[in-house]
C-alpha cells in the first residue's frame, strides 16, 4: 500500500509538471525579505551595535520606560491619579491589581525581552573577534541594561513586604544566557531566585559595565546610551534601595565625580523643556518617528490626549506645603493660573510633546544622585554633607535652605543679617534633627523627582507605602493590605512554569 | 450524456419532418414558470408523431404540420414537461416549472469537475442563485448564510462591507483560519477577511465583498473531508466553490436590474437624559463618600480633611472642568470656569443639564441602491456573458458605507470538438468610507453610547463640545470629521483549456490571477482629538496581493460492460502568493483641506515590506460505480507548503467515500412512493495551515527595533522545524431520502472531525524572552447532525398555478477542545479557551444578589477574617448595601479570582433556515427565516453602559438601580469608582443569545409576456424586498448577530459598542430586452 501511495503521488506530479519529490521542497522554498533568518546570529561589530541599539529600543516601550513602567509608579502611589477609561489601569491607581492585569503581564514580559536581547548581545559580541571591536565595552554596556532590568524587575515583583534587601526578600527567575532556540533547553522552566542572588548578578554586572564601559560621561544625545557616570549613578540607587548606606553615599560620591559638568541644571523647568539637558546622565530619547505616549496619556482628549491620567491633587497640597516660590510647582503641576496653550492644566510640563510625542525620558540624572547622597548621609548620621546636599536641590527650587541645629539669634547691625532658613532644631524626640531631616529629604525627593517613575520605590524600600496610601489618607486608593507592596506575578507566568514560578504571597 | 444524444436524435429527426409539408404554423414562447425568461433548446413536439421543434435563444418557436388536433409537448431537461391541446389556437405561451426530481441535478465537485448529485458519495450543499438574487448583501459569505445546513454564518456587524465569519460543521483551529476556502471559477482565493492596515476598532473590511453575488450562478460548498480532502491542506474547513454566471448560445439577451431601497436601524439605544445623567453622576458620589458623623463631606486626600459644600461640589471636581477652591466658610467649592456645561451650576440644578440624543445625531436612513445590466449570448460555438454593476450601501451610521463598482466578462469557446476554452474575468472597485468603531474612545457609536446626554453637540462658539472628564470623541465628530477611505480594486482572472486527449481522457489546464492592490488613505483633522496634538495627522498605506496559480487535471471515465464506471482525475497545482506593502504617515498639516500627505510637514513613518508563500499539491481520485447502485470513491493529496517547518513542509491527505443507492436495487426500483433512498459514508483527511504567517517556523532578527534614528534588530521569532499542519479526520454517514417522484427531499448527515496537532502559539514563560511560538498542539473535536427537508406541498397544476415549496435545514454542532496541551488562557472581554470546554466559551463570576444589609455584608465579611486574618474582606472593604455579592464558588468565605467557573458559550446549540417560496399567476413569494439557537452573548456595552461608576453615558435601564428605596431589582448602586467592582466579567452581561429572524421577505410579479412585449420586453419582474424584517430575541443589545471581535476565532459573541446590522426595505425592476 505504501508503495502504491508513493507511486501515486509521484506519477501525479510527474504527469503534469515533470517534478520529482526534491524539487517539490524546492519548489515550495521561499527567504524572508523583512527579517534576518536567526541562525546567521550576529556576524560583525555593526550587527552588535545595532543588537545593542535594539536593547535600548525595548526599554522605549510603552509597556516600560516608555509609559506604563514609570507612569505606575507615581499613579499606584499618590502622585498621578488615574482619571481614564482603562480598567487595567484603575486597578493599579486603586492597588487592587489582580493577577491577569495585562498591564503587568506586557511589562513583565517587555523586561524579560530586554533580559533576553542583552543576553543575546552578551553572547554574540563574546563570539566576535575583530581587532577593531571593543568587545569588553559593547559587554558592558549589555550587562548594564541587564543589570537595570532585574533592578526594576525587583521594584515592583521583589523584596518583601517591609522592602528591599531583607533576608526574606524574594527574587524574580534570573536568566543570564539567551533563549535563541526550543531545543537546547533555554525554553524550560525556570523557579524564581532569591532577591540575594539577583541582587548579587545584578552588583557583578554594574561592577563590570562600570569598569569597562569606554564612555566616561557623554554630552548631547550621547547621554541617550548609559555611560561609566550613570552606571554609577544606578549602583547608587540600587545600593540606596537595599538600605546600604555607606555604599550608596560611595557610588553616589563617584557618580557625581565622574560626571562632567556635575553641577546641575540652573533651572529645574529646564531638564524637561530641553533635551539632554546638563542635568540629565542617562536620558532616554525619542523623536517623532520613534516616539512615546507620556503626553498622550496626560493630555485630555480636548488637547488632543486620552487623558487617562492626571496630576494628583495631593502632589499639588505638597507643594503648598512645602513653601511659596518652590519653582518645581508650576513644572510639577499645571495649575488653571500657569496653564498655557501648551502646558494643559491637570498635567505636568515634564510631557508636553503631544504632537510629535518625543518627550525625554530622565532614566537617571543628577538631581537625583545628589538626593541619594543626602539620604544615605542622612541615614549614616553625617548631617553636615546631607544638608548640604539637599540644599543644592532646594536653592535650585528656589526654596530657604534646611538648617539642622538652633535657630541663631537675630544680629543687629552692622553684623550681617542671619540668612534666611528652615531650621530643625534638635530636641528631646529628634536629638539630632536626623529624623526630621529624612522627612524633609522624602518630602523633597517626591517633589523632586515626581511622576519621574521613583515614587512607589521610594514607600516600598522606606516601608511607608500603608502610612501614605490607606484609604483614609488617600481616597484615590484602596490599598487596605500590605501583601499588596509586592505586585502580583502574572498569572500568565505563573501558569506557563510548571508549577515553578511562584506567586508572591496573599494573590 | 444519453439524455443529450437522444434529443440531438429527435432534434434531426424534427428538422428532416419539418421538410415535408406545410400547412399549419403553430408558435409561442416557452419561459421558466418561476423567472420568467424564455428557455431556449426546449423539445416542442406534437405528440405521437415526429414533428416538432427547438426552441431559440428567447424561449420561442414556430411548427409547421399539416394536422389537426394533438397536443404540444414541452420537454427541457431539469423541467416538468408540459402538454397542452391543440384547439384552435396556434400560439402557446407555456412557462415550465423546475422538476423537483432533477433539481441540483448537477453538482461542481472541483478542479473542472462535476457529478450527477445521485452519484455524489460525499457532502456537497448547492446554494443557487434565485436564492439570494437581488438580495442587498455585499458578498457571497452573506449569501450563504441559512441557506445550507451545516453552514454557519454570522454577519459581526452591520457595518457595510464588513467582515463575516463562516464556519462549515464548527470551528476547527485556534490559531489557524476558520474561513473555508474560496474557489471562484476554479482559482482558489488567497485574498479573503481584511486587508487594510488602517485599525478603526475591531471591524475590518472583508475582501469576498469585492465579488457581486449577482454575477454568481452557484455555490458548492463541500463539506465532508471526501469532497474536501482533494483541496487537501486547505480543506479542513471546507470549501466553497462559486461558479459565475456564463452566456448560453443564442440571440444576446439584456438585462437590466435595478433595486433601491432604505435601511434604518432596528433598535435605537435609549440614554439616560441629561438630567437624569447629572443626578447619576452626583449619586455616585454621595454612595462613595458618604457624610461622616459631623455630617460633613469630605474627600480624601482631596484638599484634605477640609469638608466640602456639597455634593454637587464633588461631581463638578470630578467630571467638570472645574478647579476646587477652598472658600471663606472655609469649605471646598468648585468654580465654574467659563464652561457652558457639566459645570457647578449643572450639578446643583440637574434640571439645567443640556439633553442631547446622540444616536440621532450620529444615525441616519441610508439608502442602498445596485444598478446591473448584463449581456447574455453566442454562437453555437463561442458563448459569452458580459456584466456591469454597481452596488451602494451608505451605512446607517453617519460616515460608513461601502460602495462597488464590477464588471464581468465570462466567455466560452469550442474550438473543435476535442478541444475547448474558458475565460473567466471579473474586475471591480470597491470603496469603502470607514468610521471608527467598537472598542475605541473615538470610535462613533462608542461614542455615541459612552457620551453622555449631558454633553451638548457644540459649543457656543460652533466647535465640538467635549466631555472634559473623559477622553472620548464627540460622537458627531467622530462620525464626520475623518476620512478613512479603503479602496479595493481587484482582477480575478482564470482561464481553462480543456483537450480530449483520446477518447474519455481529457486534459484540462488553469492557470489564474488573483490581483488585489488596496488603498488606505487617512486623515484626522485637528477638528479630532486625535488629529488636534499633531495638527493633522495622515496615513496612506498601499497593499498588493498578486496570487498566481495553475492546475493541470486529467479526467478519464469509461464505462465497461453497460455496467462498471470507472472514473479518475489527476490533478497537480501550484500556487504562489506574494504580498507587499508601503505605508507612509505624517503629521503636522496646514489646515484640514489638503488631505493627502503631500501636505503633511512631518513625515513621522515610512517603510515597505514584502512577503510570499508558496503551495504546491497534487492528487489521484478514482471512482467506481456498479450500474448506478454502489459507488465507491477515494483520492490522496500530497502537498507542500512554504510557510511549515522545514522539517514537515509535507503531507498527504487521503479519503475514501461510498454510497449505496438502495432505490436502484431491484426491489425499490420503479417504487411510486420511494423515489431516492441513498446511503452515503466517508472518511478522510485534510489539512489545515491557513491563517499562519509566512515564516511562522523560521527562527528571526527583527530589524525596526530602532534608537537614536539608527536601525536596531532584536530576536523575534523561535523557530520550530517540526511547525506543521493541522490534521483533521472526519467522518460523514449520510443518507438521501425522496419521497412521491422527489416532491418531498430529506438530506441527513452525522458527522465528526478531529483536528489534531492545532496550531498555536504554545505560550512559553515570559522570563525566556519570548511570550510563545508556533507549535502543534492539542486536538478539537466537533461533532453534529444536519438535516435538509425540502417539500413541495402545492404543484402546480398549470403554467401560472399556486405552488409551494418549503426548505428547512437544520445544524447541531457539538464543539470541543478535547485536548489544550496548555495552561487554559483568556481572550476578548470574557472569552476562555480551556479543555473539555468548546471555543467561545464564557468565563466568569457568578451574581448570588444584591446586597440589602450593611449587617449581611459584615457578617461575611467576619467570617473571612476568622481564616484570612484582620484585613480579608468577603469582597471589597467598600461593599455597601446595592452592592452585588458574588457567588463564592470555592466556599472558602471570600472573593478571589478562584470564584469563576465557565458561565456560557458563544456557540449556537442549533442553527438553520426556513424558507417558503410560494408563487401563483405572475406572483412570487419568498420569506426566509433565520434561527440561532443556545448560544450566550457577552454583552460588554453594558459593563460601560449601566456602570454607573464614572462619566461615561448610561442607558435608561439604570433607572431601575438599587436605591435604599428601591430594593427589588438586579441592577446594583452608583458608585464612582466601582470599589466593589460590580462591572467585573460575571453572568450579570451575560445573555442568552438565541434569535429567530425574518432575513428576507420578497415578493415579486412578473409581468405577462402579452403586456411587455409591447413594449419590446423579453421579459419584466418588479418586486420589493424587505430585510431584517422582524426579529425575536431576548438580548437586550442592539442586535443579536454579533461579533465585537471581527472574526475572532477565540473571542466570538461578544458585544461592545458594535456598529447593529440595519433593516432594509427595497424595490426593484428586472427588465430582460
């Protein structure tokens, strides 16, 4: 019978068109024109770079730092309110998140093709052996944005419930080679890593990147690409994040040292109306055909937005309160009275572009260095430096420098006049003024760097995240448990792991 | 074959009596009883004797006898003869009627073949066109839909010339296509759904639209995998062969037809009114915050703890324009700022809201016209029919429709008697005006439904007025601000030769054309939200799909000893499909007349990408039949395909079918009431990688993975070697039943196929890098019955005398995804695919009741605390009295995404249609019903439409919401911001789905020859057409046929915000000159 068949089919196609099996395959053998077939892989420094171009291209995201990751982080806390139509989105203004969200689902899985792209990059360039190729850089640079990756995969999926870097602290799956193919076993399930051993891939890598990335510290658009500076900058926040402080004030130190110029912005309004501005260490870049929806998801539908988000009016009473003439006001929230034709009211003015959608994206800059500085100082007890640091933020914004210690007597002529300030004076609950000037930090930090993508870090790895956002405080919100600091795993990876991947508790 | 060499016989005959004598003319005109045109080549013979006649190309005919007396008989193949008595009259208009025992007589099987439908082994339903004829549908799936059992069609919107899903004996794939395989002419269509690049929502456009149905003689749909298995790789999910309508040898006979007609919608949304609107959104409010043991308001962490003046205070923070202010009495208050509408002063006097009716802004009664005039004729030896028309349906949404321009050329010739030819050609244009729909802010019955009546149509000032708490379009403009156009124009092309070789060995070949080029142009003016940031905004895309194809068939038949038939075709094909694309868009205009990208001052996206597939297939069928009494058949396909893994880029697909025509055996043979008793049996294999991209198997680097305006490439695509077809087995046992000389017809078929290694996208952990690839996997199983009955119950007696025929089809399909192979997943709104479960099924939570008590929530809400610690709640901590509770399915005392099991499915239990077609003199009468029968819809508007947590419009049915005085209902409080999540995918939007509806109702009268020819008529009928007519259903939605998700294979049955399906009245005029 199979013989028969066999005959059959060939005497058919012999009849008609005078072709053999062979030639049938070949027949029917066609190339992709819009694609690379994958198993040529990278082939030349070029097809590295472009590898290294297309990882910084994952992070333009809108699933990442080209929206939602960063524009969550101020939403689920209290500086941006959801006012929109998406359901994934209340979810997350509400901290109610349930574990099919899609807005997690695609983040994660945005993050985990980046993991995937800088591995990819990591193991061609190895692969390349040209005398003209500074293979240890392109590595660097790949291993940094790896290392960035776990660190925001960590913000949100990891730590435990009262932060970062304590002992119980989980971790996320750790891949450090690429999935190229479902046959060598790359595919198969992996169980999540502790926060410790992530949190070690992740120190090795920036102490690699920083130690053999070529760019010192880049001007203009070179700023679009990470540089010795901003890994630096980076290990400073990691290390801030997992409460070590000493490091933190070390790396922050060397950042700021190894930025050129390090002073920062004159103007605050100007690090978000300009691009690359001297402010900015690493600025994630985008143009008109290559562009973002930050303004478009600000901007109400009458100006030519979706208006699915807005400023909280809670980060408007902050900075009431925290002093007239704080120029970050007007930047931070565009009130009815500074509203213009191109800064809409309820907005921010760090996304404005809505037209051509090419806002910069502040992936580190110095304001928050300096920030970082004064809170790990503060936290060692070395007031002096955290103050100093501090002031640098405040005078720039424009507000009375902070002051730990007496307030100084009134002098009187012809001895100069006792400089304005806020002074924290020590006293029988606060001895040194240390805690009220970590509440002055934090208060200036959210300032600072609101809907900048920091704020829902800073309460977790403070463990205030219930103090800020329980429902009496914040009607926006209704955070009720603390299981909730920790976003739930998508269900979708939890079911496509074999029982590995487990879910974070309480979901 | 017999048939046509005896009358050439008595035809010879006639012509040599005809030499005889002279001296009596009898004439007249034979015509089709029911269409009225004249039937040309009838036997016209006086009976008993040898004289008689043909008739000509008109139906007329003219005997010479030089006898008195006899009777005139009318004899045409597929007709009942006629006799009439020769009196004194010597002209006879004789209609004849279409023999019930003849009908369907011949049956395309494919690739240039056909088959007396007695000999058929396998499933074939035929769809003529006196079925749908003048009907106003777009395209030839809508012709299908009710008329053939087994044959399930569903039209996903109203909006015209959009997509329509077809699916013959159930859904067979997941990933793959569901669409049955077109074959027009012999060329099998690679162009079928949409080809626009332009994302409106989720309705595209649907390229079967481009074919008139008027030009189309037959459909064959084959169902079984013994008629489908020779289309091999494309069978699994049937086939569809469309013949067009070819000339007839003849005087050129015109026609000219025209209809025209009105569609209006079938049911109006009803909106809250204005001020029924602004006391909503104040209630929302007044049930999330209400006053604390002070008696005051307040709104954390809005301005505090600071209490504010009133409720109205809050709405207008909420959903005006307004900014909060504290005031002297140190309360918070809200200003107005200059805003005409949903201002503090609305919410303190709802009375004073404005009140628009949106739908009536944005529907209309549109017309819908189609114009055709068609040239039928030829000589003996070259035939030809040549057509044009033009169809235009504007849609009853302002801004839709769908017009088409066609023409076509259908010619024949005999170049010898061994050798002959066929060219089929049809060409057209079809534009479609596009709006935006279903689930987008800016879409216009979206908008229309989700803005609500509180937003006036303009501003003072003439601009579009806005709702300044959402993001949503104002309807009006959505509808008439933009334009999206989608040109299609398109060539289908094929051509045939055809050889006898030897004799009973015939060569035929095809080779065909399919070329499509598809235009998108865009253009959102800065009148549009979406068109405002960019300052205009523009996209003009460009789609080309040029399908070359082939197929060389040898037939040969021969029959041995008057009693063995054998028959067998070989047949190898080939067929190539190369699609490309360029796609421009820019921004930045200088105002909103020039429209075409040349204004454009930034070009903000460019790129062109192309794409090809190969096929490459052949196959043997042999038949074999013994004295007309048991047919045997079988054939095996072996295909190859580009878009598989290397590995399996393979396959072959046998079949082997029988039949036992029990009414042939001796002891049936001549019985009166007996007339057909066939029993039918197939299995066989067919394939199924249609809907799979072209290199779905390869591993790829993408390029466009761009930073700092330099090329990036990243991976995209894991290969797998092993991608290879679906495979499904099917089973048919069918059984022919005709009763009283076939006046009583009765078709059943029981049927399963299992598709086995579906294709899908086996889902991999995100932390790979890569969210799945193309695997096989998992196997589907459906299983049904189909029962055709048609009946003649009134014959008519006479040319001219009541007649009435009744046709009933009616489809079980049991749908079953028998094995997943992965982690059951969600799709849609509330759609999940899920072993032991059927595509489509519905997934949710369970409504138990309303909440009446504060005291019954917290008494649960205790009892989920004693297991889960101090913060569980049962449901929410904002749960209120009007509040739902949900079914706590897993009883472990609270609410979790646990608590939802399967709540419906999207598949009909049965489906089918009733047709009565009743003529009597000149009159004709068709009504066609259509019924749908246990399936659910998922009704997601009302999740947006009776929310009641935020701003959008709400239907008037939240009238009926719970209030502290209002208990007994099932529609739960407002509350703004939905804490307790009321609107969550639950049996709340579930509905039952079934509907029976009046399709078509038709009447028409055809004129007496004696009155038109007068006027230099062959022929005139006039009738008016009713569509839609009436439809009973329980669904609250619009319209029951529904699919928000154009053609979804996963997330079918669903409603949201879809563009309903209009009712037609039209009248029209079939003139033949």
């Amino acid at each position: 019978m199979l013989k028969l068949t066999h005959y059959l089919q060939r005497g058919a196609f012999l009849l008609a068109l005078g072709l053999g099996t062979a030639a049938c395959d070949k027949a029917v053998e066609v190339n992709p024109q819009n694609n690379l077939d994958a198993s040529t892989g990278f082939k030349t420094p070029q097809d590295v770079n472009a590898g290294l171009l297309g990882c910084y291209s994952n992070l333009q995201s809108g699933n990442y730092m080209g929206l939602r990751y960063v524009v969550f982080a101020d939403m689920a806390a209290d500086n941006a309110r959801h006012r929109g139509t998406f359901p994934t989105f209340a979810q997350i203004a509400q901290n109610q998140i349930l574990p099919d969200n899609v807005e997690l689902v695609n983040i994660w899985n945005t993050i985990y093709a980046g993991i995937n792209s800088a591995n990819y990059v990591i193991q061609q360039a190895g692969q390349i052996t040209d005398a003209t190729f500074d293979q240890k850089d392109a590595i660097a640079e790949a291993r940094a944005l790896r290392a960035y990756h776990y660190m925001n995969l960590l913000g949100y999926w990891g730590g435990s419930t009262q932060g970062y870097g304590f002992p119980d602290g989980v971790g996320v799956p750790l891949r450090l080679t690429p999935t190229t193919n479902i046959t060598d076993g790359a595919i198969s399930p992996i169980a999540r890593s502790t926060e410790a051993q992530v949190n070690a891939a992740i120190r090795e890598d920036l102490d690699y990147a920083a130690a053999n990335d070529a760019t010192i510290s880049p001007s203009g658009s070179g700023k679009a690409r990470l540089s010795k500076a901003s890994i630096l900058g980076l290990r400073a926040r990691f290390e801030l994040r997992q409460r070590n402080y000493a490091a933190a004030v070390d790396f922050a130190t060397q950042a700021l040292a190894t930025a050129s110029p390090n002073a920062l912005e004159p103007s605050y309004g100007t690090i978000f109306s300009q691009k690359f501005s001297q402010e900015a260490l690493w600025e994630l870049t985008f143009d008109a055909v290559n562009s973002n929806a930050y303004a478009f998801f600000w901007f109400p539908a009458a100006n030519g937005g979706r208006g699915e988000i807005g400023v909280n009016a809670g980060l408007a009473a902050a900075h009431i309160a925290s002093g007239t003439g704080d120029e970050r006001r007007v930047v931070n929230v565009v009130e009815g009275s500074t509203a213009t034709p191109t800064y809409i009211a309820s907005t921010t003015r760090k996304y404005f572009r809505v037209g051509t959608g090419d806002d910069g994206v502040q992936l580190i800059r110095l304001g928050e260095i300096v920030l970082i500085r004064a809170e790990a100082q503060a936290q060692l007890g070395n007031l002096a430096d955290a103050t100093l640091q501090l002031n640098r933020i405040r005078t720039r914004a424009k507000l009375l420098p902070i002051v730990v210690g007496p307030i100084p007597p009134p002098t009187t002529p012809p001895a100069p006049p006792v400089p304005p300030a806020i002074y924290i004076v020590p006293d029988a609950a606060d001895p040194t003024g240390q805690q009220r000037l970590l509440n002055q930090i934090a208060r200036d930090r959210r300032l600072e760097l609101a809907n900048e993508g920091h704020r829902w870090f800073d309460l977790r790895r403070t463990n205030t995240v219930n103090a800020v956002l329980n429902p009496t405080n914040n009607a926006n919100s209704a955070y009720a448990q603390a299981f909730r600091n920790l976003w739930p795993i998508p269900q979708r990876e939890v079911f496509n792991s074999a029982g590995l991947v487990k879910q974070n508790d309480g979901y | 074959m017999k048939k046509t060499i005896l009358m050439g016989l008595v035809l010879m005959l006639t012509l040599f009596q005809v030499a005889l004598a002279q001296t009596r003319t009898l004439s007249g005109r034979v015509i089709d009883q029911k269409t009225g045109d004249g039937l040309p080549g009838v036997t016209v013979l006086l009976k008993g004797t040898s004289t008689g006649a043909s008739t000509n190309a008109d139906g007329a005919f003219t005997i010479t006898t030089n006898q008195t007396g006899g009777t005139l008989l009318f004899s045409f193949i597929g007709y009942v003869a006629q006799e009439r008595v020769i009196g004194s009259e010597t002209q006879f208009n004789v209609g004849l009627a279409l023999d019930n025992k003849q009908l369907n007589e011949v049956v395309i099987t494919g690739f240039g073949s056909q088959q007396s439908r007695n000999e058929l082994t396998g499933s074939v339903a035929t769809v003529k066109a006196a079925q749908f004829e003048n009907l106003p549908i777009a395209g030839v799936d809508a012709a299908l839909q009710g008329r053939a059992a087994g044959v399930q069609v569903t039209q996903n919107s109203g909006t015209p010339g959009s997509g329509i899903s077809v699916r013959i004996r159930g859904i067979s794939s997941i990933n793959g296509s569901n669409e049955p395989l077109y074959v027009i002419d012999g060329l099998p269509l690679t162009a079928t759904g949409s080809f626009s690049n332009i994302g409106v929502g989720n309705q595209g456009t649907n390229a079967l639209a481009d074919i008139n149905p008027n030009d189309i003689e037959s459909i064959e749909v084959l169902k079984d995998a013994a008629a489908a298995s020779i289309y091999g790789s494309r069978g699994t999910n049937g086939v569809v062969l469309i013949t067009t309508k070819r000339g007839r040898a003849g005087k050129t006979s015109v026609t000219l037809n025209y209809y025209r007609g009105a569609q209006n919608i079938i049911k109006r949304p009803v909106a809250l009114t204005g001020q029924q609107q602004t006391e909503q959104l104040i209630d929302q409010f007044v049930n999330r915050f209400p006053v604390n043991a002070a008696g005051q308001i307040t709104v954390p962490p809005v301005a505090g703890t600071l209490p504010w003046r009133s409720y109205a205070d809050v709405a207008a923070y909420y959903y005006g324009p307004g900014n909060a202010f504290v005031n002297p009495q140190g309360q918070v208050e809200t200003g107005t700022v200059g805003s005409t509408y949903r201002d503090i002063n609305q919410f303190r006097n709802p009375s004073s809201a404005p009140n628009t009716n949106w739908a009536d802004q944005i529907l209309r009664t549109a017309n819908v016209s189609n114009y055709e005039l068609s040239f039928s004729g030829g000589s003996a030896a070259t035939r030809y029919r040549a057509s044009a028309g033009y169809y235009d349906q504007p849609g009853i949404i302002v801004g839709s429709g769908f017009s088409r321009a066609s023409a076509r050329i259908n010619v024949d010739n005999d170049l010898s008697s061994k050798v002959r030819m066929g060219l089929t050609i049809g060409l057209n244009r079809s534009v479609s005006n596009r709006i935006n729909n279903d689930n987008n802010i800016n879409g216009v019955l979206s908008t229309a439904i989700l803005v609500a009546s509180d937003i006036p149509v303009r501003n003072p000032n003439g601009t579009y007025a806005k709702d300044p708490a959402a993001s949503t379009e104002n309807p009006l403009a959505a509808a008439s601000e933009p334009t999206i156009t989608s040109i299609s124009a398109r060539i289908i092309g094929s051509q045939f030769t055809e050889f006898e070789l030897i004799k009973n060995l015939k060569y035929r070949a095809t080779f065909g054309i399919d070329y499509l080029t598809y235009k998108d142009d865009t253009f959102l003016p800065t009148t549009t939200n979406s068109g405002l940031g960019s300052s205009g905004s523009g996209i003009s895309s460009y789609r080309q799909n040029a399908n070359f194809y082939h197929f060389s068939s040898f037939n040969y038949s021969k029959t041995f000893a008057e009693k063995h038939t054998v028959s067998a075709q070989a047949v190898a094909e080939f067929q190539r499909n190369v699609f490309s694309e360029t796609f421009a868009i820019a921004q930045g205009f200088p105002g909103n007349n020039v429209r075409q990208l040349v204004a454009g001052a930034l070009k903000t996206g460019a790129s062109s990408s192309e794409s090809e597939n190969r096929l490459l297939g052949g196959f043997l069928r042999v038949n074999y039949d013994f004295m007309g009494r048991y047919i045997l058949s079988g054939s095996i396909r072996r295909d190859y395909s580009s878009v598989l893994g290397v590995e399996r880029r393979s396959g072959n697909f046998p079949a082997i079918s029988a039949a036992w025509r029990i009414s042939e055996e001796s002891f049936l043979k001549g019985n009166s009431t007996i007339s057909e008793l066939k029993l039918r049996g197939s299995y066989g294999v067919t394939g199924n990688a249609r809907g799979l991209a072209n290199f779905a198997g390869l591993g790829l680097i993408s390029p466009g993975n761009n930073y700092l305006q330099v090329g990036g490439l990243a991976l995209s695509q894991l290969e797998n070697r092993q991608l290879a077809w679906e495979r499904a087995n099917s089973i048919d046992i069918g059984l022919d039943f005709g009763l009283f000389n076939n006046r009583v017809t009765f078709t059943g078929d029981l049927y399963r196929r299992d598709t086995k290694d579906l294709l899908l996208a086996l889902p991999l952990a995100g932390n790979t890098g890569f969210t799945g690839y193309s695997a096989n996997i998992g196997t589907m199983r459906n299983q049904g019955i189909e029962l055709g009955f048609t009946t003649v119950n009134v014959q008519a007696k006479e040319a001219g005398g009541f007649s009435w025929t009744t046709n009933l089809n009616v489809t079980y399909n049991q749908n079953e995804i028998t094995k997943l192979g992965v982690a059951p997943f969600a799709a849609g709104f509330a759609s999940w695919v899920q072993e032991g479960q059927p595509l489509g099924a519905f997934r949710g939570f369970v409504v138990e009741k309303i909440f009446q008590t504060q005291d019954d929530i917290n008494a649960l809400d205790a009892k989920a605390q004693q297991t889960f610690g101090p913060t569980a709640r049962y449901q929410s901590g904002l749960t209120r009295p009007g509040d739902i509770k949900f079914v706590d399915l897993n009883g472990d005392g609270r609410i979790t995404a646990d608590d939802q099991q399967i709540i419906g499915n999207a598949q009909p239990k049965w489906f089918g249609g009733f047709t009565n077609t009743l003529s009597y003199k000149g009159f004709d009468l068709q009504a066609f019903l259509q019924v749908n029968y246990g399936n659910s819809i998922y009704n997601n508007t009302r999740a947006f439409s009776e929310g009641m947590n935020s701003v959008f419009g709400q239907s008037a049915t939240v009238l009926n919401r719970w209030t502290p005085t209002n208990t007994n209902t099932d529609i739960p409080r407002a509350v703004f911001g939905d804490p307790n999540n009321n609107r969550r995918t639950s049996t709340r939007f579930l509905e039952d789905g079934s509907y029976a509806r009046l399709k078509n109702l038709v009447l028409g009268y055809t004129l007496p020859v004696s009155v038109i020819s007068k006027v230099k008529l062959t022929s005139a009928r006039i009738y008016i057409q009713a569509q839609n007519v009436v439809t009973f259903t329980k669904y609250k939605g619009l319209d029951p046929e529904v699919s928000t998700f154009d053609g979804s294979n996963l997330a079918f049955g669903t409603d949201f915000l879809t563009f309903p399906q209009a009712r037609a009245f039209t009248g029209g005029v079939t003139l033949g000159f």
